[in-house]
C-alpha cells in the first residue's frame, strides 16, 4: 500500500512539469516561440494580444519571409514598392488559386517591360505569429516572377512594420 501512496506522490509532483514540458513542445511544433512571448504579446513585451515578427536581412540586404500561404511554407522576397503580393502561377495552382489564360489582363510596368498578370487571393497567409486573410495578389506566369513578393496589399493589413538596424519588425 506505501508503494501506491509514494507513486501516487510522485505523480502528483511531476505533473506540473509534464504540463509545462508539453506546453512548450506544443508551442515549438507551431512555431510561435516560447511560452512568455505566446502568453504576453509581442517578443518586445508589446500589449497583450498584439503579435509581431522579426526578419533579419540577408546578406545582400533583403528581407526574405518564411510564410506560409494557405498552408504551404513559401520563402518570400519583403518589397515595400510593390502594391500588390505577387506569386508566380505555379505557386498560385499550388495553393488553391487557380486562373485561365483570359484572366491575364492586367498590364504591369516592370524593369524588363510589359507584362501581364491575373488577380487572385490569398486566403490564408502566416508569417510567425502573423495572421492575414483574403491578402489580394497579382498572378504572373512563372518565366516573369524569381521569388513571390510580399508586397503592400499584405503590410497594409497590419498595424505597423520597422526597419531598424537590418531587422524587419511586422506588428499585428
């Protein structure tokens, strides 16, 4: 009888720590940091309920996101001076946004010329902690588009983004 009450001790003694140890495993699998940051706010110490998201530039001074995009990992390219998030068509069928060749027709200048794109929407876009909906976005065939873009028809969904000292700070 001692044995059950000393097992039963000792299960009442670990079980704070398996809570707190799963807890913490849950956060990592989402990707949403640690406990701290999930529960108060910004990684800043920002108000509760106010998210955000750093991005350290690259070596050649770009802001390269890790999104995902109705549920798909995509590395995009962070341009301010594009109005619209553009995708390549291949990564368009890939999340769900499917388009006819009729549906090119809107003229966009580039650096190398003219070329033609096809609106759709993003449903679902997540950047770390960032959450975004119906994000609108410009469709290119796949030859006109390196990297997706993540441009301003995206950042102008959130309360505020900074650039300091080569970090992009994305604020929800």
């Amino acid at each position: 009888m001692s044995r059950f009450v000393i097992i039963f001790l000792a299960c009442i003694a670990i079980a704070p720590l398996a809570a707190y140890l799963l807890e913490n495993r849950f956060l990592v699998m989402l990707g949403s940091g640690d406990v701290a940051d999930y529960q108060a706010g910004d990684e800043d110490g920002g108000p509760a309920g106010e998210r955000s998201h750093r991005i350290s530039a690259d070596r050649q001074g770009h802001f390269v996101a890790d999104a995902y995009l109705n549920g798909r990992a995509v590395d995009m390219l962070v341009d301010t001076g594009a109005t619209l998030t553009v995708l390549p068509e291949s990564l368009a069928e890939d999340i769900g946004i499917f388009l006819d060749s009729s549906d090119y027709k809107y003229a966009i200048q580039t650096a190398n010329g003219t070329v033609y794109g096809a609106r759709g929407t993003i449903d679902n876009l997540r950047i770390g902690k960032i959450r975004l909906r119906n994000v609108d976005t410009l469709v290119l065939q796949d030859q006109r588009l390196g990297k997706p873009l993540l441009g301003m028809s995206a950042l102008n969904q959130l309360k505020r983004f900074d650039i300091s000292g080569g970090t992009l700070v994305l604020v929800q």
